[in-house]
C-alpha cells in the first residue's frame, strides 16, 4: 500500500473499470483511501477482446502490476475466455497480486454450452482471496458448487437521484398521456435471448388495446454485427413488420452504447413494461436499472432473478412479474398483469446504500492487501 499525506492508500486495478455497473458498484475515484490503478491499456477500461489480458505476459511481471495491491475482476469473461482463466490466474499469481472475484453469473447467458463457463468460473473462484456475489441464494450456490464461502455485497443503485429526476423529466416527451409503453430488451442478442419468437409471443399485448407501443431495446454494437451493412433498412423493415403483424401503435428500435448509458435512460423511463427475454442467467444488472427508474420487470423464471428483485420483499406488493420461458403463454398473462396491476418497484435491501458498498469494498481489498505483505513478510 503507498502512503500519501500520512495515510495509506490501497492501489486496486478493477476489471473491467469502464462497465457503467462496475464504475457505480465500486464508486471509483470516490474514495480516500483506495486508488485505481491502469494494468493494461484495454483490460481496465473494457475495451479489450478475450483473451487480451492473458496474451504473452512475459518471463516476469507486467511492469504496471508493480503498482498493485489488488486485482477485482467483474465480468471476467467478458473480457476472458475459458480457456485463458487459468494463465491469468498463473499472471496475477507471478506478480505478487490477490485477486478479489465477483461472481455475477454462475451460469453466463452467452454461451449455451455452460459446462465450459462453470469450469472456469470454478478455476476462478479457486484462486480468489475473497469471493463476493450479490444475492444470499448465489452465495448458498457458490458453497454448493466450489465450497467458498461468499461475501454477499448487494447491488447498488445504478443511477443518482439527479439521474432519475433527469431521465423521468425527458421521458414524459417521449410518451402520450394513456400510452401503453413495452419493452423487449435484447441487449447483446446472444444466444439466451429469445428474438423473434418472443416479439411474436407480444402481439396479443396491443391487441384491443389503444395507444399500445412497443421499444425494442438493443446494443448498437451487436445490432450492426447482426444486420451488418444493410442494418439500417433492415431495421426498418423489422419495425414495419412488427408494427402490422402486432397491432402496435408504433414499433421503434432503440440502440444504446454499452459503455455509455446516458442516452438510454429517457427512453428507458417512458417505459411501463420490461420484459427481459432470458433463457438462462443468474444476476441482471437491468432489473436495478427498472428499479432505479420504476419500470415493471417482466422476467423469467431462471437463475436467481427473482431472487434479485423480490430480496426479502412480498412480490404481491410490489411491480414485477415472472413468467416461465417454457410457456408462451405465460408471458402474455405476465406482461398484461405487469400493465393492468401497476405497483411500485421493490425497495432496496439494507446495505445496497452505495456509500456502505463502496466501504465494504475498501474493507475486502485492505484485507487482501494486508494478507499480502503479511506473506511477502514470512517468506
């Protein structure tokens, strides 16, 4: 740890830094007595393809590793394929670095095959100097599975109250008094997302119903990898066909860009509903962002969502309905509750405060750094 003015400071190298939930979950730069420190131009600010961080390190250690007490890693295989789990764990080992881990996803929703993910998520948690989740249940299946025994930090808000008042105040131009505004997050389209298939299941939604709207909510960079150079006709056409089939007053497409959120938040605030079309996940950082800004969540029966949105909550309450992705029907009937029995969105669960996650935070990486000078003092 370095001192400055007297006072120590933790130097932490989170991973990726540019993810908007990482950046709120940690408060970067918001702290005293920790300093973020740049690896890898890439690795920290998320820009990196898989694999990049453990490519070539070297006989001996990154340079920039010198001035590291910790390394967090968030989303690790966004940025980290299976097979180079263990090099990097080999990498950060040789420098001298403990790894802090947060499990977002024991099962990843990009990849059907989950064997591959669980594995390296195993080899992952196996070399953490502590594991953290943010949900209780996660935490009972983390020591099921592995044996290690999870520090439960939940998820913080998203958005600061500035934020919301913000995106509620733009959001009101971008909707009709009586709307009915559904959204259908696609987000990466990869394959635990339903497309088609679930826009179809929707039609009976706006059927007999006025001034019914559907948003189709996507990330711009898989948009343009799916529909490549003929992507803006073929949105078109997409909105056109939906908009005829469905009955909807209006069909739109609304792209953001996945490291900057700002845009998105309008238009995700002038939603009533929505629907996350997952077929498999275990966390989701969109169901804080429908609590941030009073969206009802539709969302399936998978992993741990319910978990997340109902914790320590009664649902009938409280905004939020689940539907079982193995009915069709079941979709319908949820999304025509969520639109007809509109309620508040459950509140958050003590220490989700986003001052008490940050401490929590600074406790396990000066835990983690201390056992390490502990260590480099016996050998």
């Amino acid at each position: 740890m370095r001192s400055h003015g007297g006072a120590s400071r933790t130097r932490v190298a989170v991973l990726p830094a540019a993810h908007p939930a990482v950046r709120r979950i940690t408060g970067l730069g918001c702290s005293e007595r920790i300093e973020i420190v740049p690896i890898r131009p890439g690795a920290v600010n998320g820009e990196s393809h898989p694999g990049t961080y453990a490519r070539d390190p070297g006989p001996g250690p990154d340079p920039d590793l010198n001035h590291v007490d910790v390394a967090h890693v968030h989303f690790g295989y966004d940025y980290l394929n299976p097979e180079s789990a263990r090099d990097v764990i080999e990498y950060l080992s040789r420098a001298g670095v403990p790894m802090v881990l947060t499990v977002h996803d024991i099962v990843y929703p990009s990849h059907e095959d989950a064997r591959p993910h669980r594995s390296h998520t195993g080899t992952l948690v196996g070399a953490a100097a502590q594991v953290l989740t943010l949900t209780e249940v996660a935490a009972r299946e983390l020591w099921v599975r592995w044996g290690v025994d999870a520090m439960v930090v939940p998820h913080p808000r998203l958005l600061d109250e500035a934020e919301v008042s913000a995106a509620i105040r733009a959001s009101r131009h971008l909707r009709a008094p009586g709307d009915v505004v559904v959204g259908v997050l696609l987000e990466r389209m990869g394959e635990n997302i339903e497309g088609p298939e679930l826009l179809d299941l929707l039609a009976p939604v706006a059927a007999g119903r006025r001034g019914a709207h559907l948003r189709i909510v996507v990330e711009s960079q898989a948009w343009r990898d799916a529909c490549g150079e003929d992507r803006e006709s073929g949105g078109h056409h997409l909105v056109a066909e939906l908009a005829a089939e469905g009955g909807w007053e209006s069909v739109r497409l609304t792209r953001y860009e996945a490291r900057d959120l700002g845009p998105l938040l309008a238009e995700f605030a002038a939603l009533d509903v929505c629907v996350l079309p997952y077929r498999f996940a275990t966390h989701s950082t969109w169901l804080e962002m429908c609590r941030d800004l009073g969206v009802a969540p539709v969302l399936p029966a998978v992993g741990f969502l319910r978990e997340q949105w109902f914790d320590r909550c009664d649902p009938d309450e409280h905004s939020g309905e689940v539907y079982d992705p193995r009915d069709p029907g079941s979709l319908t009937w949820a999304v025509h509750t969520a639109i007809d029995e509109p309620r508040s969105a459950p509140p958050r669960v003590e220490g989700a405060d986003p001052r008490m996650v940050m401490a929590t935070h600074e406790r396990v990486y000066r835990a983690a750094a201390r056992r390490r000078e502990a260590a480099s003092d016996v050998s």
